[in-house]
C-alpha cells in the first residue's frame, strides 16, 4: 500500500532527543538496569494535597465540562493575583489566556504573530520545540549563537545584527532550557527597545520564572503591555502531566487568541483548572516556596560536582534545574562528543544525560545538558556513578 505523501513542513521538525534518549533508558530498566533520570526536565515533586483534592472534588463535583475558551474566570483572576503580589503588575484578568500547557500557549502564540517564511529570532542554544513552532506556523526560525559570554542568551546587539528584512520578532526564555541562565532585565529592556523600532513583536517565555534562586525576577510585562508571555504550571507548581499553562497577551489581541484557542484545542483541561486555583493558596505557595529552596540546594551541590568531575560549567545557572555542562576536558575517551559521552554514561554508569544536540547548532558536541530535578540523594548517588565510569576510563 502507497500512503499519500505527507506535508513538506514535517521534514523541518527534528527529533526531540531527549524523548528518543529516554525510551532507550526505559529500555534498559525494563532489562533489570537501574537508571537515574537526569535527562528530562520533569520535578520529582507531583502537585501538592490541596491541588489533588480541588481535581478530586471538581470530578466529583462534575465539573468535567467545556470551559470558555479563554479559561475559568476565577483561575484567571487567582493568576492577575499572583502577578499583582509577586511582580506589583496590575494584569487584567482578561489578558490572561489559559492553555493546555505552555506548548499550547507557544503554539497560538506563533500561528497568531508567524506568517509564512517569516524569520524570528531566538538563542542558540535554546529548547528545541521553540524553532519547531516556529516552524509549524510555516516560519523561519533564525538560531543566533549565544555562548557563555552572552549568559546563553539573546542581547540587544545580536537582535540588531540579525534583523533582516523577513524578521518578523523574537522568541526568548528566561530563564531558559537547557542552561538556566536569564537574561538580564536591563538587557531585556535594550533588546525590548531594539525590537520595537523595527515594528516586531517580543514572546518570552517565563516557565522557570518561578525556580529563580539569586534574586526575585522582573516578568518581562513590567516592560510594557505589548510584550505577550509565556508560562506553566509545570514547573514551579510541579503538574506536569496536568497540561496547564497560560500566556498574557495585549489587550487588543484577545478576542484574535480566543477564536485560535476555540477552534485549536477548544479549552484545556476543566479539572487542572478547577485543580489550579489551589495553587494560590497560602499554604500551597508555602510549599512550592520550600521546593525552590530545595531546587537551589541541589543547584548548589551539582555545580561544584561536576567541575570536580572535570566538566565546565562556563555560567553558574541562576534558575530552572539546569546545568549545560561543558565535556571537552572530561578523563573519557568520548570527551568532546557529548552524544558518545551521555550515550556511554548511560550504558555504563545508568545515568542519563541529554547531548546538545537537542538544543541548537552551536558547539552541540562540547555541551551536554543535566537536570537536577530529581532527588538529592540520587544526584549524589550519579556523581559518583559518573566519577567511578570517568576512574576506569582514566
């Protein structure tokens, strides 16, 4: 049988690696091994007890139906609230745009802003689903390098190197996958102004806002009401496979991101909406707030680790639960090939690791990406599986 030919925008969506380097561990537990995830980008803390019985009594309750495509008017409130008490931000509540997850806020925001072969411009390295939206909406990512000089971020300066006449605007993280770095918010309002005299638009994405350890960030909102964001649930509130997320949009683009939502993915999730309003309760923010602790203390193990391991770590990430970890001077003979090295570690030491491969085109054999979202006491138990490999391969 003759399947008819697929469209042509498939062939411009990479594997996602990460996936693909997780069903090979799988694969090995399922044959006895044991194997410690420090691939995927997943808190090893699940949603707190109120949250699970707001989801229980919204079952219970049936209020299971359809929402407003734009989300439960309560959980959009209970988020202008948390901008107005976190960020002093006065966000309308009808700003707010509630999604299933922040790739579904991504998505509407690239197939509302992206024309075809329209350029936008994001880091390199950069989470990898980023160009693919881009180019799901039939545009032009344009993956700038950003290396460790430039905290693994876009600048004012490369936005305005890189603008061409196809440029449409950026796509930025901060903090970001896979480094953890943030951009700086001085920076940020430069870069904000550059984009802005050329007519483009500005999406960041603030999912790891929240797992900020060095001070309190500024969202990116606070630089005005035409900048359009990102975030999740699925970070700082630990409900991953809830699919929860919400962007922030200008005020005159609404009803546009409404009649995409409606005809998208109609609404997300009624119970993780019903469930989420519990996120902001004072107890329930009390313990994400002793779980960011407990994210910063592990930060704070794993840098020192690795260097002793004889990785680099060119920029100590201040958010997220990242490390891109530099391999060229490893004692391994798959030193400076990350795929070869994360592919040996996880064969002979049961750890997985990502290679930056996932993440962009430049330098993605020196980096290999580490996330500490997992327990400390099998971080520790890694490094030293890692030291042992690295010992034998001396």
């Amino acid at each position: 049988m003759v399947l008819p030919k697929l469209a042509a925008r498939v062939d411009d969506i990479a594997p996602f690696y990460v996936m693909e380097l997780m069903k090979e561990a799988f694969e090995l537990e399922r044959a006895g091994r044991n194997i410690i995830h420090m691939s995927v980008g997943q808190p090893d803390f699940t949603a707190p007890p109120a949250v699970v019985e707001a989801a229980a009594a919204a079952m219970h309750g049936g209020r299971t139906h359809y929402t407003n495509a734009l989300g439960l008017t309560p959980l959009r409130e209970a988020i202008a609230r948390f901008y107005r008490d976190t960020q002093q931000l006065d966000i309308d509540p009808s700003r707010i745009i509630v999604t299933a997850g922040a790739s579904a806020a991504l998505l509407l925001a690239c197939t509302a802003l992206v024309d075809r072969d329209d350029e936008v411009l994001m880091p390199d390295p950069c989470y990898p689903c980023n160009r693919h939206f881009v180019s799901a909406a039939d545009g032009k990512p344009v993956m700038i390098e950003s290396g460790p000089e430039a905290r693994f971020q876009l600048t004012a300066e490369h936005v305005e190197q890189h603008w061409g006449p196809r440029t449409r605007g950026v796509l930025l993280a901060s903090p970001s996958n896979p480094t953890g770095t943030s951009i700086e918010h001085d920076e940020l309002r430069r870069l904000v102004d550059v984009v802005r005299s050329h007519g483009g638009f500005t999406v960041v994405d603030e999912i790891y806002q929240g797992l900020s350890y060095e001070a309190h960030p500024k969202s990116a909102l606070t630089l005005g009401d035409d900048i359009v964001t990102v975030n999740s649930f699925s970070k700082y509130f630990n409900m991953t496979g809830w699919r929860l997320g919400w962007l922030v949009v200008p005020q005159q683009w609404v009803a546009v991101f409404e009649k995409l939502a409606q005809n998208l993915f109609i609404c997300a999730s009624a119970v993780s909406q019903h469930a989420a309003i519990a996120c902001f309760e004072p107890e329930t923010l009390a313990i994400y707030e002793s779980r960011r602790r407990e994210f910063q203390r592990r930060r704070d193990y794993i840098v020192p680790a690795l260097r002793q391991l004889g990785f680099g770590v060119p920029v100590v990430p201040d958010g997220a639960f990242y490390v891109y970890a530099d391999c060229t001077q490893v004692p391994h003979a798959a030193r400076g090939d990350s795929s070869a090295l994360t592919r040996a570690i996880l064969h002979d030491a049961g750890v997985g690791l990502v290679p930056g491969v996932d993440f962009g085109t430049a330098a993605p054999r020196q980096y290999l990406r580490l996330s500490y979202a997992t327990a400390y006491e099998k971080i520790e138990e890694a490094v030293e599986r890692i030291g042992t490999l690295f010992a034998r391969s001396a």
